[in-house]
C-alpha cells in the first residue's frame, strides 16, 4: 500500500512573510503620510499674515523679500498681474527666484529695440534750430509698446541692459528706452485718472534712471534689485518729456490743454499743472566777491514783478555788514555749510562749488529755479516753473549749462549726490561737470534763458535783445567802471566783452536803491587793476579804442579820486 505524500509545513515560511509584508505596508503607509503631511496648506499650520493659498510651506522660505512685498502692498489682488520688459519668462523665474507661484500671471512686454544706429549724441545734440517755426526739430523714434495689450498690470519688472558700465554706461539709448517703456506702462496702466496703484521692479547691475523713477518712490533696494510704488503724477510729468533735447520742452501749462482734450483728467489730476511752492535760490560761498553780483540779480528779478520767493544760501565767509545788504535786496538768507569739489585741483576757483548741491536741502519748496549770481534776469521767467527737474541750456555736446536749471529738493536725493560725489567725476573739476554725470537725461530750455556773454566766432558783440536773461562771464560788471566793459583791456578776456550787456546791467543798478548801490563800491584794488590794464591797452593801442574814454564812474568820484588826475596819466 502505497504511503501518503509527506507535506511541508508552511508556518516555517508563510508567517515570517506576512510579518515581514505587514511590516513593509507600515513603512510605506507612514512615509506617504509624511511626505503628505509636507503638502499641508500654510492655512492649516499657522495663521497667515498675508494672503491664503500662495505658496507650499517648502517654497516659502525661499520667496524673495521684494514678492513678498508686492504681496502685502496688493493684498486684495487675487492674482498679480506682471509685465516683463527686456525679459522672459524663465529668465524671470531664474534670476529672480520664483518657481511654481500660483497667484502671478505674466505678460511679456513686446517692443521693437531702438535701432544700434541711433546715438546718444542723436538724442542730445549740441545745437537745434530754436527758432524754426514751419518744421519744429524733431527727435529720433524710441519704439513703445501697443499700450493697449497691458491696460491692467499691477508690476512692472525690467532687465536693466548696463552696458560699459562706468564707462559713459549711462548714456545709453537702450537704457533710456527700458526706463521709458516701463514709465509709460505704468501711466497707462494706473490711467490718468483711474488711481490704480502699480509697482516697478528693476533688475540689473546698472539699476533704473534716478532720473525717471526718483528716490522718494523706492520701497525697496537689496543689491541689484530695486522696487518703486512711483507717484503717478511726476512720472506722468516725465513722460510728457521729449526723449532728449533734440526737441524743445514745453511748459506744462500749454501740455495740460492739449491733455485734457485727449484724455479724461480728475481733479487730483488737474493739479499736476497748477503752481506749487517755489522760489530763485543762489549760493554765495569762499568770498563776498559776488555779493555785489546777487543783489543786483535779486533786483533784477523783483523788477520783473516775480511772485516767487528769493532764496540765499550762504556760507561763514559772508560778513554781517554783507548779509544785511542781501536781505534788504530781497533774499531770505539761509546759512550753509560749503562743500569741497573732490576732483578740483588745490586753490582752484571752483575747489567749493560743490556747495551748489545744497539746494537739493531746501525742502519747503516742490520747486527751485537756481541762478548763479552773475546773472541779471530782464524778463519774468515765472512760467519755467513749470518744467520738470532737470530742465536747463544746452552747453557744448550733451552738457548742459548749470548756472540756470530747475531742480526739485529731495533729502534721498542731496543724500544719493552726497554719497555719488566721491565715485563719480567731473570734467571741470566742478559742479557742472559732476551734475552731467548724475543727470545725463535732462530736458532743454530755450538758449535765451541763459544767454552767455561770450563771442567766440562773431564779428560783433551785441547780444539779442530779446533774452530773458545775460550770464556775465569773465570780467564782471561789477569790478570795471560803468563807463565802459574792461574785459575790451585785455586781450585773453576780449571775448566775453559787450558793451550792449554792460550797459544793460548797470540799468538795473541804477534802479536799486541807493543804500544798496554801496554794496557794488569800487574798491582801490578795482581800480588799480582797472588803471593798469587801461595803460597797457593804450600802449597796444587796441582798435576798439576803449581805452580813450573819458571816465565818470560816480562809484571813483565817491571815494574822493581825482578823476582828472587819473585819467590825464592814462592819456
């Protein structure tokens, strides 16, 4: 009979392996709740202190500072609605951090690029025809967007492109065209009178123009990132700006009306073009040698019924007895501290004119036309007040002239120039040509509001007759006798001779009072170097024959001089 068949026993195997199975199930299960638990919404682990529903926990350290930001200022926006300028979307998300956020929707930004062919020196040249009626000069095309594709943005963020840096990297045409393609983004997209706040972000080692988007609107700079809340009205001011001073700026008030024609302005809006608070400013520091010279200009602009106010900055080396007299001419006197020029050579003329940067502190008013004081003004220039900051003349190249400009004060801004003094140059060693470097995007006053005497190719010396102003350069009218311009003794000075701008500066003299008049005296030095140099254009015997007039200053008269006495030696 055959035997059954032995069987194994399977509980030696089987339940080792359903331990072993129960086990691994429990490995599994606990891991996959924890992973999960990763996933759990802010909401459900802590109280938020901004918006619900933005990011998992692990993407949340990482958020950048300047988002977060956003965030908080837009936290009624369910989703942000970002324009990208010179940037796209993964070079977005790379450079600045943001991978898989939930609650953005970008826009790239479509423009056609200015053309390479197109220089700075396009935008800003040396000489327009001011004068042209039929044909007005013209600027050359900066492409812009179809503003109508980006009506509801909330941030705009740019790649600044920064090209040389250091290396004149500020006067680039492509720079200004991101600026102003992101300035106009967001006036359009804020509207003229919708009152939509907007935002600007830039990004880029150069960093936006301070010149379109101003300090006092920065919320946050770390490193090379910068974010701006912009007041809507001054941008709108400056996009209303020609691209550079290829073309004249008008004033605000005749852009206004044709504004108000073509879009629908509130009445917060409407005062973008009326006055605000602003005065003439000069500086008076080193020396009292142009004390004579500023109040003869404060006179002159009170002759030419001003409504503004007349400001002085002046520093310790302006005695009392001098003081007095400028605020009985008109000025409201406030005292500085002057500030060396880093870049002027030791002794040289310009070493503290560094001190003009002050103006930047005068914070009571929105609005400053600063004049230096050889400056007469002729003709009421109330209505360059209008003009944004920083309108002036044109000089030589791309300058401008800083003895008249408009300016607006700003604490971030005397600051940024403070702190920029020491790192950027000047070409003159002095303020003008370290303020062409701070501002390289400025806007062009007519060249009649800073005539300059000085005839370089002219065969006469006769100034229009319709300037505003005359900027008396070289000998000033002050220190020659009111006979007669002595810049004709000398023949290095002989260009900035006219005897038509002589004469019309010592008519507003004799239109001051007298007590006054004492401040302008000739002194015995004055007149020494005035007899001295009278003899040697006699020997020369110059053609202009300046020097066989008959003297009768009242100014040498009055300080007991032989008149006779003094000429007969000259003659």
């Amino acid at each position: 009979m055959a035997s059954k068949p032995t069987l194994t026993k399977p509980k030696s195997f089987t339940l080792p392996l359903i331990f072993l199975s129960i086990f691994l199930l429990y490995l599994t299960l606990t891991c996959k709740l924890r992973l999960n638990n990763r996933d759990v919404p802010i909401s459900n682990l802590e109280k938020p202190t901004f918006r619900q529903n933005i990011m998992p926990v692990e993407q949340v350290s990482s958020r950048p500072q300047w988002f977060q930001l956003l965030q908080d200022e837009t936290n009624d926006h369910e989703t942000l609605k970002i324009g990208l300028v010179n940037l796209d979307d993964v070079a977005f998300s790379d450079y600045v951090g943001l991978h898989g956020a939930q609650n953005m929707e970008t826009f790239h930004v479509k423009y056609p690029k200015v053309s390479d062919k197109i220089k700075w020196k396009d935008l800003f040249p040396e000489w327009i025809d001011e004068n042209e009626v039929s044909a007005k000069p013209k600027c050359p095309d900066i492409p812009m967007p179809v503003f109508d594709e980006y009506e509801e943005l909330d941030v705009v963020v740019a790649k600044v492109p920064c090209k040389h840096v250091g290396v004149d990297g500020t006067r680039d045409v492509f720079r200004l065209q991101v600026n102003l393609v992101v300035a106009n983004l967001l006036v359009r997209t804020g509207g003229w009178n919708k009152n939509w706040p907007v935002y600007a972000v830039f990004i880029g080692d150069c960093g936006p123009m301070w010149e379109v988007f101003r300090c006092e609107d920065m919320l946050l700079h770390e490193e090379n990132l910068w974010v701006y809340k912009p007041d809507l009205n001054k941008l709108k001011q400056k996009i209303l700006m020609p691209v550079g001073t290829c073309q004249l700026v008008r004033p605000f008030s005749e852009q206004g009306q044709e504004i108000q024609k073509s879009h629908s302005i509130s009445v917060e809006d409407k005062t973008l073009f009326h006055r605000s608070r602003e005065a003439y400013v000069t500086v008076l520091h080193s020396s009292e040698a142009y004390v004579c010279g500023a109040i003869a200009l404060a006179q002159s602009i009170i002759q030419s019924n001003s409504t503004r106010d007349l400001v002085l900055l002046a520093d310790d080396s302006i005695s009392p007895k001098s003081l007095h007299g400028l605020r009985a001419a008109g000025w409201k006197v406030k005292k500085i501290k002057r500030i060396r020029s880093p870049h002027a050579p030791k002794n040289a003329y310009n070493r503290w004119n560094y001190s003009k940067l002050r103006i930047w502190q005068l914070k009571d008013y929105d609005k400053i036309i600063f004049i230096d004081s050889d400056f007469v003004v002729f003709k009421n220039i109330d209505q360059f007040f209008s003009y944004p900051e920083l309108s002036a003349t044109g000089n030589d190249r791309y300058i401008f002239n800083s003895g008249i400009m408009i300016i607006e004060p700003s604490k971030c801004k005397f600051q940024t120039l403070m702190n920029k003094r020491f790192e950027v140059g000047s070409y003159n060693g002095g303020d003008q040509g370290f303020l062409n470097e701070i501002f390289v995007w400025w806007h062009r006053w007519p060249t009649k509001l800073n005539t300059l005497k000085i005839f370089v190719n002219s065969s006469h010396h006769d100034l229009p007759n319709d300037s505003y102003t005359i900027h008396y350069l070289g000998l000033k009218p002050w220190v020659c006798y009111e006979d007669y311009d002595c810049n004709w003794d000398k023949v290095g000075s002989q260009i900035f001779a006219s005897d038509s701008a002589h004469e019309r500066w010592w008519k507003v003299y004799n239109k001051m009072p007298m007590e006054l008049r004492e401040y302008c005296a000739l002194t015995p030095e004055m007149d020494a170097r005035i007899i001295k140099w009278r003899r040697k254009a006699k020997k020369a015997n110059f053609s202009d024959g300046h020097w066989r007039i008959q003297v009768k200053d009242s100014r040498r008269l009055s300080k007991g001089r032989c008149l006779g006495a003094c000429y007969s030696r000259m003659t």
